[in-house]
C-alpha cells in the first residue's frame, strides 16, 4: 500500500533562517505531488505542485520555493524565513494518470517562526 | 471557475442524532466531488468520492453522501454522530482547468461538534 511521510512534526525556528521539509511517498510510482498551508487549523492553500522530476509548478508568490529532486521526494525550502511562513505544512500526492482521484495527504509539520 | 462553498463554519449535533454537512460546488463540466476530514495536528483523510453513478455515495466510518445535480449540493452525511466524528471537514472539486494535475479547490471547511 501507498504511505506518505512528512518530517519534522513539529519546527520552530527564528526569523531568517533556512527552511527545508521533506515529503516522501511509498508504493507508487511518478506521482503527482502537493504543497499546501494551512493558517489557524482552517482553508488549505495550494503552494507547489509537481507532476514529475523536476517540473515544480508555484501557485502563489511567496518566499518558499519546492524542488522534486527524486520522483517520490518533495522538498519545500526558504533561504529566509519570515515571520508570516508560520503554519501547518501538508504534503499531498495523487496518482499521476488517474486524476479523478484523491489526493492523499501526511501528517503535516508545523512550523512557527520567533 | 470551479468554486467550492462550505456556507457553515460550524455544525453541532448530539450524539446518535443524524448529521449533515453541507457543500455546494460550481463547476464548468462534469463535477468531481471529495470530502476529507481533518482531526486536530493531523493530516486531512479522505472520506468519500463522487465521480459518475448513484447519487448517493457511501464512504469510510460510516459516512455518506448525496449528490444532487439541479441543486449542486454534495452534503455529507451520517444517520448516527459519534463524539469521536468531532473534526473539521472538507469538501472539494476537482480543478477541471488542471489537465491531468490532479489539483483540488477546497471549501473553507466545517468543523463538527458532536456532543455527548
């Protein structure tokens, strides 16, 4: 079966310094991958998304960025981080030829910013 | 454009009373509905999907929902609510400009009391 994992669980880190938070997923192949926030445990805001090696697709201006050095790794990164990247992170993939279906979500990091 | 309306952001119920949540959705085409649930520090997990077929569909704890084209409402569902339901829910759409992405609209959510 497909498993997905996020790490860390939980980060906390100071304002202008580096961020990196890996996702990986088990048991499938060239799947479509997902980066969302998601602010004070409400809306999901869709960040990246990738459908391969690569190919990172960004939905909205911001300070991260994502790269998919693997076809089952995704990686969200900032050089700088601000005091407004505080969140819960989602990781997400769905079945790259099969795009009725659902995505699949990890258990998320959240991140707070001092 | 696809859009995803969650018009509660709170629904409370007693426990073995029935419960709705409810979704209405605007698409161009045919639509492609989720429900997601989402406990506390936790990822969302995926309830229930409509694609083609009856219009009621049933799905993982319990759950099910209706699809109703002339209204455009996918409401979601249980005869009987347990504390331990007590989340937020998400409805979604599928983004039919999004080729073969995969990507979702989802609603703002709903959160679920059930009271004992």
């Amino acid at each position: 079966s497909q498993t997905i994992h996020q790490w860390p669980a939980t980060l906390v880190q100071p304002v202008g310094s580096p961020l990196s938070l890996e996702c990986t997923v088990e048991g499938t192949s060239n799947p479509n991958l997902y980066w969302y926030r998601q602010a004070a445990g409400r809306g999901l805001q869709l960040l990246f998304y990738s459908v391969g090696i690569g190919q990172i697709s960004s939905e909205v201006p911001q300070n991260l960025s994502a790269s998919r050095p693997q076809d089952r790794q995704f990686i969200l990164s900032s050089k700088k981080l601000l005091l407004s990247d505080s969140g819960f992170y989602l990781c997400a993939w769905s079945g790259g030829t099969t795009w009725n279906q659902p995505q699949h979500f990890g258990d998320g990091t959240r991140l707070s910013i001092l | 454009a696809q859009s995803v309306a969650q018009p509660e952001d709170q629904v409370n119920v007693a426990e073995g009373n029935p419960l709705t949540v409810k979704c209405t959705y605007s698409v161009s085409g045919n639509p492609y509905l989720f429900w997601y649930v989402q406990y506390p520090n936790r990822g969302l997990q995926f309830l229930l999907k409509y694609i083609t077929g009856d219009n009621l569909v049933k799905g993982s704890y319990g759950f099910e929902a209706e699809f109703n084209k002339s209204q455009t409402s996918f409401h979601l569902k249980k005869p009987s609510a347990l504390v331990s339901d007590s989340a937020l829910y998400f409805c979604a759409v599928r983004d039919g400009g999004s080729g073969n992405t995969g990507k979702l609209i989802f609603g703002q959510g709903t959160t679920l009391q059930v009271k004992p």
